[in-house]
C-alpha cells in the first residue's frame, strides 16, 4: 500500500464546497495557503476547537461557539508571510497551523485524526460525492477493481506549471464517472513550495490529491487529477 502521511485533499466540484482535508496530530503542525480577502472556515471532525492562540493582530477570528469551528481573516498586505496559530480541541488535542495568506478563493479547512481513518466518516454511497471519494480511497489505498480500469497512455514531454514546478503524466485509469490522472510533480528551484490546488487550475480537476503539501527543493512527489468523463 502506497503510503500518505502527509495526504491532503482538495473537493473542488460544485456540489462540494472547497475544502482542504488535513492530517491532524497532536502536537504536530500544518502549513495551508488561505485567502487573503475572504473568510476561512477551520473545523476538526468529530470534535471541537476550543481556543486559540498566538493571535498577534495580523489574523481577525470569529469563534463560532456552537459548532465549535473559527472563521479567521488575514489583515491586508499579509500575503507571503507565514503567520502561527494554535489550537486546542475540546478533546485534548494541540496543533499548530502554519498560515500563508494568498490572493485566491477560500477553501475551508478539515482538520482529521489519524487515528479515525480517512474514510471513516464516508460510507459507500451512490451520490455523486460518495463515487468520488469511493475513487480517492481506491487510489490511496492501490485497490484498483471494477469499475476502474487503467487506459494506455501517450509519453510525453514534462509541463510546467509555474517557473519552478514541472509535471510528468504518468498513467491513467477510469471509473464510469470520472478520470484520475497521476502526475509526478517536480521543483526545480532553490525554495521550498507549498502546493495548492489553484496551480493546477487550468485542468480544471473536480478534485485533487497530493500526497504532500510541502515540496523541498529539488525533489518530486505524486499528485492526482480527477476530471469528469464527458457525460457524467
């Protein structure tokens, strides 16, 4: 089984809100790209967040009390600079987010216990949300059966996506509903990036997964485009 430890999921159809899908560990520490103009919405499944911290004026939050969520906002010309909060869970749980405020849409936030398996809160469904997680399961886990199917695929040269990021396509499968492209992506350049789904915009995926947010200098990791099978 391809291992994910740092698996994040960006939902972008419109019968999903946007949402970034984040391990959550105790003690431990996640860097998100969040809108710089727009509400965020942070939540944790089955618990709630409790305080926060490390709020230094640069972010305004609205604790949200009865569904245990937080809205936060970036003050203006935060945009680049990475900014600490901390938050704890009526459960127990301390976790550190690393912020960096950007000019994109909004995507709400899940924060998700390892311990609670990816797909504990999703059960098989014939919704069109239920096929699409039921495919990033398949993925996640390399449990290709019917209905998916791999297709033969033309070599091509690698494309890149912005000045330090290159993408090589490397295979391909199908479900009757959508089409799940695999890419190795690459940095070229000297700076460490933190991936987002607006970069793979012009594909215009229903959704994507990225086995890692943070990509180091130098190093490639593994990303998959699922896009609608024309008719579905």
């Amino acid at each position: 089984m391809r291992k994910f430890s740092l698996l994040a999921i960006s939902l972008l159809t419109s019968s999903v809100n946007a949402v970034q899908i984040l391990p959550l560990k105790d003690h431990g520490t996640s860097e998100v790209l969040v809108s710089s103009t727009e509400h965020t919405r942070i939540s944790v499944e089955n618990d709630r967040i409790a305080q926060l911290f490390g709020m230094d004026g640069r972010l305004s939050f609205e604790l949200d009390e009865m569904n245990g969520q937080v809205f936060i906002t970036p003050t203006p010309g935060t945009e680049g600079h990475l900014l600490l909060i901390t938050l704890t869970t009526e459960k127990g749980l301390t976790h550190d987010l690393r912020i960096k405020p950007t000019r994109k849409p909004a995507e709400a936030i899940l924060l998700r216990t390892k311990t609670q398996g990816f797909y504990e809160r999703f059960s098989p469904s014939e919704s069109y949300q239920g096929l699409l997680l039921e495919l990033i399961r398949a993925y996640t886990t390399q449990t290709f059966k019917d209905p998916y199917k791999f297709v033969a695929i033309k070599k091509g040269s690698p494309e890149k996506i912005a000045p330090d990021l290159t993408l090589h396509f490397i295979k391909e499968f199908h479900s009757p509903q959508f089409i799940g492209k695999v890419y190795h992506l690459k940095t070229e350049g000297n700076t460490t990036l933190l991936l987002s789904p607006h970069q793979f915009a012009k594909f215009k995926p229903l959704a994507i997964v990225f086995s890692t947010r943070v990509l180091k200098p130098l190093l490639q990791t593994e990303v998959l485009l699922i896009l609608a099978r024309s008719g579905s």
